[in-house]
C-alpha cells in the first residue's frame, strides 16, 4: 500500500475518515503526535517547542535560537523514518513534507464551508458560535501560515496541492473512506524503484539538515541517488570557507556519496549569514521603558552574539514570558505601572528557572536587598559597564546550563 496524508481544515470529520480508512487499507495510523514525539525523542527539545513549529506564531527570539528550523529539521527525520515501509496514513501537518518525488504518495485534503466547521466546533466543543469561529479561524491561520511556508500558496485548500480534495459536508465519513481506499489501490499510485529512491534520498536531506542546524547553520538540503546539495540563500562574506565548513558537517553522513555548495535565488538579497552559537545566552528579554536606551543595550549584546528581544514596560514583559519563555531577564527596576519589583516577584513565582538581572539608577541598599530576597541572579547600576553586564548574562546562562 502506499502512504495516504490527509490535511483538514480542522472540524472537518478527520478522525471518523481515518478509522474508515484504516478498517479498508490496513494502514498504521501516524499523527502528528507520533512524529512530534520522535523528534523531541531525537532532539531532546520539549514536545511543546516542536509544535511550535506548525504554528504561524514564531519566537521573538528565533532568529537567535533557530527553535523553529531545528524543530522543522527534526520533523522531517521523524517522518522520514516513519513513513518508511510505506501502509501509512498521516492525518495532520506533517504530512506535507513529503516531497512530491515520493510519488508512492495520496494526498487527501478534507474540507467545508467555514459555516460548517463553525458549527461542528460549537456542537464538539460545547462552545459558543462566536468561541467556535475564533478557534476555526486559528486553525484557518495556522494551515495557510503552514502552506504557505512549504508551497508559497497562500490557499492551503488548492485542489493543485492534492489529488482529491474531499467536501466532508457532501460525503459522509463511509463514502470518503470508499473513496480513498479506491484511489489508494491504483497502480499509478503504487512504490516504484525510482519512488523508494526518493523516499531514501528524502531520509537523508533530512538527516544531513540536522547535523547542518546542530552546529547553527541554516541551508536548504537536497539529495539525489546520495548527492547532496546544499543551497546558501543569505548572503556571507567568506562563501568558500562556509562552503568548506558546511561540506566538512554532510560529508561524514552515511549514504551521503558527495556534497555541491551553491548559492540559492535569495544569495544577494540584504541579509547576512551568520553561524548561530547555541552556547551563548539566546533567549535574554530586556525590559525598560527608556526606548533608546534599551534598543542600544540590545544592539551592543547581539554584536557580542547575545540574542535579545525587548519589551517597554513590565505588562507587555510578562505578556511575552507566557509564551516565549526568556533564559534571562535584564529589568529596570523603576518603571511606570508594573515596575522591576513586580516583574521580579512574578517571573520568580511563575517561572523559578528564569533568571532576572535587575537595573537601577536609583535604587537603595533597601531595594538591592529586597530584589536579591526575591530571587534576583543580580542587581547592577546604571549607567552600565556592558562588559559588566555581558559577563553578568554569561554567568546567568552558566547557571541555567548548569542546572539543565
């Protein structure tokens, strides 16, 4: 048999097709939690930050962690493997990876009126009508953002994208599955020599883009019969020691029979090509409401490959912790509103593993020692040595480090 992906636009009667499906072909069942697993198995990043990369929502710290290229890396190698063998069904996002070379493959796209999903997301919810279209409509969000990152098709219900395209509001889950089984059974569809191939050249751009994003590099990878190819699209001032570099990571690969460099379309666009060093501190949050000062404060600790992200006052702060977890913490102590204190004694009760480095201008021996009773890791004045500060920070991520 050959593997069948479904997408669905959510609310769309997947998992009754799917059992449907599986009672006529015999297929294993894949999830996307199936493969989300293996590759934090693989990884050893959380679960929660692998699933991260489905959705449309980035990191504001991504462009220092690479968290959403290393998930996505990790994802293939998971699918890769796991589709192996073929008699597959992969109901979800993950499915979309498989390259259309692996011409072994059904792709199903379950679909209805939005009416319609608003409506089974009422009635399986027990939620309201306008609850129901806020959560069709993240979904909405998430498989265009999801599409269009793969396929630059901002329609992620393109019927060119699939080969049956299944309205679920005209066909029960019987019919649909009837149907699927019945395409599934056609010689066009069937593994050929040259399609296994594919599926094994498939595993191996996998493979190498990890051991690539393992030592901070982000290119594009292909494989053909064992050759692969690596595609630089940012531009970089010393292209044949990266080249070099990059050959010397996907050489020692097995299977990897030879390795090509080149330049991609987006080469000489304005951004540069950094290498990302995960050892440094990633993740450093800093919060003040004096604009220039922080914006320069951020400036000064990217160019010592110290990644930031700022926020103005100590509410948009904790707005940002829930959802993107900060190493680091770098506050003032004296803010309007929700000022360090409040920040301090937040974070510590929500997030104990967060280190919170205080400034002040102003502050007392009274404030010093409240804020170090708190949990702060730290507690500098202003105006800042940056040297001071930067090995402050690196302490911090000796900490954290330590205790992971």
């Amino acid at each position: 048999m050959p593997i069948i992906t479904i997408f669905s636009g959510g609310f769309c009667q997947e998992a009754s097709v799917v059992r449907e499906v599986m009672a006529r072909t015999g297929c294993r069942h894949i999830r996307d939690a199936d493969i989300v697993a293996e590759a934090s198995r693989r990884s050893a990043y959380a679960e929660s930050k692998i699933k991260r990369a489905f959705s449309f929502k980035t990191s504001v710290f991504n462009q220092f962690t690479l968290e959403k290229e290393r998930s996505l890396a990790y994802i293939r190698l998971a699918v890769a493997d796991l589709i192996t063998g073929g008699n597959a069904i992969i109901a979800g996002f993950s499915g979309q990876l498989i390259p259309a070379q692996i011409s072994h493959t059904l792709r199903v796209c379950l679909i209805a009126p939005k009416s319609f999903r608003i409506a089974a997301a009422a009635a399986q919810q027990g939620i309201s009508e306008k609850e129901a279209a806020r959560l069709v409509q993240r979904r909405e969000e998430d498989c265009s953002y999801w599409i269009n990152s793969l396929f630059s098709n901002g329609d992620p219900w393109d019927p060119i994208l699939y080969d049956i395209v299944i309205p679920v509001d005209k066909i029960s889950p019987p019919d649909a599955a009837a149907l699927i089984a019945d395409y599934a059974g056609k010689d066009i569809i069937q593994p050929t020599a040259e399609s296994q191939q594919a599926l094994e050249d498939f595993r191996l751009a996998a493979e190498t883009e990890t051991a690539l994003v393992r030592q901070g590099h982000t290119v594009e990878v292909s494989a053909k019969n064992g050759a692969v190819t690596l595609t630089i699209n940012k531009h970089v001032l010393m292209l044949n020691r990266l080249q070099e570099e990059l050959k010397s990571i996907a050489a020692p690969i097995a299977g990897v029979k030879s390795v090509e460099t080149k330049t991609g379309k987006d080469f000489h666009k304005a951004d540069i090509y950094r290498k990302h060093n995960f050892e440094m501190p990633s993740k450093v949050l800093l919060v003040d409401d004096e604009r220039e000062f922080v914006k320069t404060l951020s400036e000064r600790l990217i160019m010592r490959d110290m990644g930031s992200a700022i926020a103005y006052d100590g509410e948009s702060a904790l707005s940002l912790i829930k959802e993107d977890e900060p190493e680091v913490i770098i506050v003032d102590l004296k803010m309007p509103g929700i000022d360090g204190f409040d920040v301090l004694r937040t974070v510590k009760e929500s997030h104990p593993e967060i280190e919170v480095i205080i400034l002040t201008g102003h502050g007392s021996e009274e404030d010093r020692q409240l804020c170090m009773d708190l949990g702060a890791f730290a507690y500098l004045q202003k105006p800042l040595d940056i040297n001071e500060l930067s090995a402050t920070i690196q302490e911090a991520n000796e900490k954290i480090r330590g205790k992971k």
